[in-house]
C-alpha cells in the first residue's frame, strides 16, 4: 500500500496562475483533509471531506476550492495564486472520522511569486 | 472557541539529556493525539490519550493526559540524534482535529 500520495512534489507558480494539488489514498478511508503549514503556524486545516461527496470549509478556505472526485482522490485547486499562499500543503486520510489518526501525504511544495 | 498553546518553540538540547513538551487548551477535552515530523518530512502519528489523567510509555517516550483533561506533556528520556523533529499535539474537543504550533527539538551531539 502506497497510503496517501501527493503530486506535485514541489511547484513554483508566478501571481495570478492556477493549479490543482492532487492526493490519493488507498487505505479505503471515508475522510480526506487538506492542510497547509507554514513557519511558526503549525498545520491549519483548509478544507476536508467527511465522505465521499461531501466537502466542509476549514480554519482557512480563502482562495482554494476543493473536489471529493471518488473516495479514492481529494485535489485542491488555486483559482488565482498569491504570494500568501506560499506554504507546504498536506493531504490526510482518516478511517471514519476526523477525530481519528490521520495519515499525511508526503506534502507539497509550493512557491508563488 | 478552543485555544491550544504549546511550548516551547524551540528546545535544544545535548545529546543524552532529558526533553518535555506541553500543550495547553482553554477547554475540555476529549482527547488528544501527537504527532512528530522530522525535518522535510510529513507528520506521522505517534499516540493518543483519552482518559483523565493517562499515562503512556513508548520506550523512551511518556505522555501524560492532565487530570482535568486541558493539557497534556511529551517527555523523552536520553534524547538520541534520531529524536530530531517537531512535536505536535491535536486536540480534539469538538468532530474536528486542530493542531498545536509545535516544538522544535534539535539535539547537540
């Protein structure tokens, strides 16, 4: 089992561009969050989904929109792309519910100019 | 709504010594997780404590869940170089996990 994969790895992105973070999990978990991490701030939760076509706002949706594509894939896109969302980016799955173990994908890299 | 404090920030220690970590809430909870990622790395789970007042032990790590169920501590005894990482707590008093700021352990050979 691979457990929660992310691509891309790292990204820089000028001002204005968009992009679209992928994640997968193979563990059959129900939930999937998205978290962003920078110095200092510790993970904060952007966006999760508690199931399989459901998708709830977080400490900091601002500027992100999310799709739950299957139970499989949760991806995060950025529509228009700041220097303030300069951060790494986490994707978790949990079994049931949020207030269980979560595991991390390996994270994103991202770097907007 | 539910404020989390951890401290310290920052922890360097040499090798061999001793390293705690707490982590405070204004509120009740229902239990807490925590979490290590080691530098570049991911956070990946390490325990989770749900009684008042429980105690745990991994090998060379003891978490504590206070009596009242609003802090928790991570101690580890003769921190090694693999010991390098941050620690984080996740409190829970509501369906959804928060996370604490975090400590940066560093260790001094």
């Amino acid at each position: 089992n691979a457990g929660v994969t992310q691509t891309p790895k790292f990204q820089v992105l000028k001002t204005g561009q968009s992009m679209t973070l992928q994640c997968a999990q193979d563990m059959n978990h129900n939930s999937m969050y998205w978290y962003r991490q920078d110095p200092g701030m510790g993970l904060r939760l952007i966006y999760y989904s508690a199931s399989e076509g459901t998708t709830d706002k977080g400490e900091v949706p601002n500027g992100y929109n999310v799709s739950r594509l299957n139970k499989r894939e949760f991806s995060l896109r950025l529509e228009s792309a700041a220097p303030s969302q300069t951060s790494v980016y986490f994707c978790a799955s949990s079994e049931r519910r949020p207030e269980e173990t979560q595991y991390f994908g390996p994270g994103t890299r991202l770097l907007v100019l | 709504g539910q404020q989390v404090m951890q401290i310290p920030q920052y922890q360097h220690v040499q090798e061999g010594e001793d390293f705690t970590t707490y982590c405070n809430s204004s509120t009740t909870l229902s239990n807490i997780q925590w979490y290590k990622q080691r530098p570049g790395g991911h956070p990946v789970f390490l325990i989770q404590l749900v009684k008042s007042g429980e105690v745990k032990k991994q090998k060379r790590l003891t978490f504590q869940f206070g009596e009242a169920k609003k802090n928790s501590s991570l101690h580890i005894t003769a921190t090694q170089t693999t010991d390098v990482g941050t620690y984080f707590c996740a409190p829970r008093s509501s369906e959804k996990l928060t996370f604490g700021t975090g400590t940066r352990l560093t260790i001094i050979p």
